[in-house]
C-alpha cells in the first residue's frame, strides 16, 4: 500500500511542535527507515499513520485515499510496540490469535482456522512449539518475534514498527535483522520502521528517510544518504563527520591563516563555509604540492583493520579525526606525536 | 547423597540472597502476628473448645445464629460483588480522565474509612427512613430500603468501597497503555479491549479489593445496626447477635457464633487467596 503524508503538524501540550510540516511518501511493498535523534519527531509520526495520534493539520493518504478519519481499528495496520506490548495473561498462541479472535463475528475465523493460523505465523517467525508459553517465560528477542507475528495475523495493508530492536543486545539485534530483511522479502509487505541506529537503517532499509526536528532532512537509498548527504546534519548524523571552517577563495578552501588550500576545485561562492569529510576520506599523503593538511598524530588507536587517528592541525580548534586502513603500506609508520600529512579524498560542503 | 541430606536440601527454608535480614524480619513476623493476631484469635478458639463439642455446635446451629449468619456473609457478598463493580469504575474515571474536582472527589473515595462508622450509619439511616432523602421516592416507588437485608448491603457497600478503588487505581494507573493500543491496531473494539485486555490485568488487584471488603463487611457492626432494624432470622446481623448474646451474659454462644464466623471468613479469605494467587502466577507475577 502507497502512504503519502502531506505537511502533517503535530503538537503535544507544552511542548515543541513534534512534526513541523512533515511530507514523505511510501511507496508500496518497500522497506522504509526512519532514522532520527530522539525527540526528531519519528516515533510521533509512525503513531499519526498508525492512527494512534491525530496530526493537528495535514493530509494523510492510504494508497490516494484520505485515510486521516479512519480510526485505528480500521486502518488495519500492523504495529510493533518498541517494548513489544504483549499481552502477559495470554500463552503466545493466544497473543498472535488475538486479532482474528477479535473480529467481529462475521468475519471472524473458526477456532481451528484461527490456531491454524497462528501456528503458521509462528513457524514464520521460527517460534514452532512455544505456543503455549506465556510472554514472561521468553527472551526479548523471542517476545519481539512473538510481537511480529500477532501483528502480521491479520494481514495488515503496512507493517509499522518502532524501534523493534532498540531493547534488545548487539547480537540478538544483528541477527533479527537480518532475519527481518528475509521476512520482508518473503510476505512484501509494506514496511516502516523507526530507528536512531544509522547502522541499523542502512544495512535493513530499501530506502531511509533522516528526520530531524519535526521535518524530513533527506530521503534516499542508503548508499545515496551515505554518500551525499543533503545537509550537514545528515551527513553528521550518518556518520562521523569532520567539520572544517575554510575561506573559499577561486574554488580553493583555506583553513584560517593557511597558504596552502585544503582542497581546490570547488564550485563554491567565494567566502567562509564549513566542508565536511568523513574520517575514511581523509588517506595520508607524501606529495606536498597539491592541496592537504599537515599536523601531529596525537592518539593513534587500533580497531579492527584500520587505524584511528586524532591529528592536531595548527589553524583548526578541534582535532582531525582519520581512520587509516591498515592496507595502506605507510600505516605503521603513523606514531603518537609525529607530523604526518594528509588529503581529503571526498568532502561536502552545504549551502548555509 | 544420603537420604537425610537430601530432605535437608529440600526443606531448607531460604534460598541463599544476597539481601541480609531474613532470620531477624521473619523473627519480627512471627512474634508481631503472634501477638497482634493469634493471642487474641486462639483465646476464641480456646474458649470455644471448653464448650465442648455437642454444646457447641447446638449453639452455633441454633435456627437464630445460621440465619444471621446467612444474612452477615449473604450481604458482605453482594456488597463486596457492587463494590468490585462500582468500585472500579470510580477507579477507572479518577485515573483515566482529568476534570475538575477530580482531586476532591479522590480524597472522597477515603471518607468511609474516617467517618466513625455510627455516624454512617446513623446518616444511612436518615436518609434511607421510608420518610428520609432517599427513602420517600423508593417507597413511593414499593420499594424499602430501611431496616432490610437492602439496607444492610446499602451501608456494607458504603464502608467496603475504598477497600476496592484504592487497590484497583494504582494498578490501573501502572497499566501499561501500549498494550490498550497494541489491542486496537489488531482490530479489537473498545469493549473487546476492556474485556480480554485489560479486566485480565486487573483481576489479581480487584480480588484483593473484593476479599478486603468482603471481609470489612463480614465483621462490620456500627454502620448497619441503625440501618438494618435488627429484626431476627429478617435483618439481624451475626456481629450484632454476639453483642445480644454478651448482653445477656451468654459468653457460651458469643464464643460459638464468634468461633464459626472465623472459621467461615478464614476458608473464603484462603480461598480468594489461592485464586490470586492462581491468577497472578498466570498473569506473570509468580
């Protein structure tokens, strides 16, 4: 199902607005991230499509049709509660059955029908043969399984889910998933999911929607997002980001009091501006013709096949963050106190 | 393992913790109940026993004490029953909306547990009198409340309400809202949602409000007197018959009513107990 949302504004009581004339828009059986700090406003509107809050102004369309007047129950959403919201009384069978028991009677599906059902959701998300274990007796990483599954029992038109394994450990959270990218391609539903875990947005997302303070910042496939961030603080956001105060001049930047550019060939109006690059994008040089940065290694840190490394540069108030890879031949000769030099190989600059 | 080390092993009474204290509170516990309860429950017990047994069951089955036995436990029941209904509704409306005098009406909910219970019922009285406040229309309407087993449920009601919203708010109020909504996504009505969502997370918290005024109303004596009229085998409550049978110098059948009326509250009070008990491990708790 096609969701479009159009200029929505939402405001809690007291505070600042949540959604600030925020437009996006789904499109039918893709996985969409919605990637943000806390407080950007993301969770808000993921409740505004599920029903479970009104938008003070704005349109909301299900597949072109104005779905801001359905209530919850009809919009037939799937949603997945953040700490799972399972009902504790009920065994696991019971919990996925619930939606079609909950049915009203004319639509609703026999007993067998409805465990029959349950059963094949479970054998989906490999829970087979917990059925009749009550929520308490499982792990997180099983309870938010068993969260899916009553979610997808019935047969939702979009799947929404907030922060699905923002409760659970690093392990568990990379192999769901995982698995959750396998279950998306499997049934093709519709697919939004809220996320503050950049990792998380790119490595599971078709596309990733980056929302900050109410608004959406950019809208991209992750390699797009990643590699041309829209504005400064996507790329901050998506990554580490070295920020550098330059003076444009004839499409060179300066660092202050410098002569020699830091980069040349931008098509950038002549003035002050901040560039932008990502650890990874800053390599080591010997050549000191071209543009570059030379300063001191202060922390070198070792991580798993690269080298991290914080660099004074006179003219700059913070520290240059570089990561090294450790297939570059001059990596071992980088020592604490030592002048090294080094080029951008990629940066961004934002119009302010 | 030799068999004695085994039995050891099972009836070790606590599991090792890491919080202190055990041996001292449970000391605590067992001498504080001994004395605030069992002296004074046992000295019953003890004296009933000196009865002996056929003198004591013609006392506690004589055609005057069953009945105002069944009056005293029939009417706590049923008020105990409109208690858990109403009760948490009262509970329901003072967590889940905000309206002026919503403070007021909160600290309310406590006054039967201030007011001298004479004074209740006294005012119970009054009002309900075939010629009171209330009494006049539902008399007019056939109806009389006054000086009937009603009246006596009308002031058991009144003393066992805050029994009932007091356990029931905070837990309505913990009550994790995500859940009300997850049932909605999936489709379920409000109704459905009451029903098989949040009543079950409710059920341990109101039997304890339904036991508790239960009891308060097994054992009340001052608010239904004036209320009830006190006419035996019609309105003549058990408590009531004790202090006639005091009056009358008959400690032999105080005793024996008294005794009986322990016992039948000690089996319903364990029974609701297990059932919570039953119903908070199913809920998760345990």
């Amino acid at each position: 199902m096609d969701i479009q949302v159009h200029d929505i504004r939402k405001a809690f009581d007291g505070h600042a607005a949540a959604l600030n004339g925020l437009s996006l828009s789904v499109t039918s059986g893709e996985l969409l991230a919605l990637l943000g700090p806390s407080g950007s406003g993301k969770t808000t509107l993921l409740r505004i499509i599920a029903g479970l809050e009104t938008p003070d102004s704005g349109r909301l369309l299900f597949n072109g049709t104005d779905a801001a007047h359905r209530s919850v129950q009809e919009r037939n959403v799937g949603f997945v509660f953040q700490h799972y919201a399972l009902f504790r009384h009920m065994t696991v069978a019971q919990n996925v059955g619930f939606g079609l028991a909950a049915r009203p009677r004319a639509r609703r599906p026999s007993r067998p029908e409805i465990r029959r059902r349950s059963e094949e959701l479970l054998a989906l998300v490999q829970l087979q043969g917990l059925e009749h274990r009550y929520p308490t007796q499982l792990s997180g990483g099983q309870r938010q399984r068993v969260a899916l599954a009553r979610a997808l029992a019935v047969e939702p038109t979009v799947l929404l889910l907030d922060e699905p394994f923002g409760a659970l450990d690093a392990k568990v959270r990379k192999d769901l998933r995982r698995w959750l990218r396998d279950l998306h391609d499997h049934t093709g539903h519709t697919t939004v999911f809220v996320t503050h875990d950049q990792e998380e947005a790119l490595e599971l997302s078709d596309r990733v929607a980056i929302i900050n303070a109410g608004r959406v910042e950019q809208v991209g496939r992750p390699s797009e997002v990643y590699l041309t961030p829209a504005s400064a603080f996507v790329c901050g956001f998506m990554g580490a980001c070295n920020g550098l105060p330059v003076q444009v001049r004839d499409g060179a930047a300066f660092l202050n009091g410098a002569t020699r550019p830091v980069a040349d060939g931008l098509r950038v109006a002549d003035g002050p501006t901040v560039m932008y690059a990502r650890p990874h994008d800053v390599a080591l040089t010997t050549d000191d013709t071209g543009p570059g940065l030379c300063g001191i290694a202060e922390a070198v840190r070792v991580a798993p096949g690269l080298l991290r490394v914080d660099m004074a540069v006179p003219g700059l108030d913070t520290r240059l963050e570089l990561d090294i890879p450790m297939s570059d031949a001059h990596w071992t000769a980088v020592r604490p106190g030592q002048p090294i030099q080094v080029r951008l190989t990629h940066c961004h600059v934002f119009p302010s | 393992m030799p068999p004695a080390a085994i039995a050891a092993r099972r009836w070790r009474v606590r599991a090792p913790s890491v919080l202190p204290g055990f041996g001292l509170t449970l000391g605590f516990t067992l001498t504080y109940l001994t004395l605030i309860v069992f002296v004074p429950l046992s000295g019953l017990a003890w004296h009933s026993a000196t009865l002996g047994w056929e003198n004591f069951w013609s006392l506690a089955l004589a055609p005057r004490t069953v009945q105002a036995l069944r009056i005293s436990f029939g009417t706590a029941l049923i008020a105990a029953i409109v208690n858990a209904i109403f009760g948490t509704l009262v509970a329901w409306v003072l967590v889940r909306y905000r309206f002026p005098g919503r403070r007021l009406l909160d600290a309310a909910v406590d006054l039967p547990f201030a007011l001298p219970t004479a004074v209740a019922g006294i005012a119970l009285a009054a009002l309900y009198a075939p010629n009171g406040w209330i009494g006049q229309p539902l008399a007019d309407l056939g109806l009389t409340v006054a000086y009937t087993p009603v009246g006596i449920v009308v002031a058991l009601v009144f003393v066992g309400l805050p029994f009932v919203v007091r356990t029931v708010q905070p837990v309505l109020q913990d009550l994790d809202r995500e859940v009300e909504e997850a049932a909605a996504t999936l489709g379920a009505s409000r109704a459905r949602t009451l029903r098989s969502v949040i009543l079950p997370a409710l059920a341990p918290a109101l039997l304890t409000g339904f036991a508790l005024a239960f009891a308060r109303g097994v054992g009340e004596y001052g608010s239904v007197i004036f209320i009830a009229g006190n006419i035996p085998f019609v309105s003549e409550i058990a408590p009531l018959l004790i202090v006639i049978r005091l009056e009358e110098f008959n400690t032999a059948a105080a005793t024996a009513i008294g005794a009986v009326m322990l016992m039948l509250s000690f089996g319903l009070l364990l029974l609701i107990n297990l059932i919570q008990g039953w119903s908070r491990r199913r809920f998760g708790h345990g």
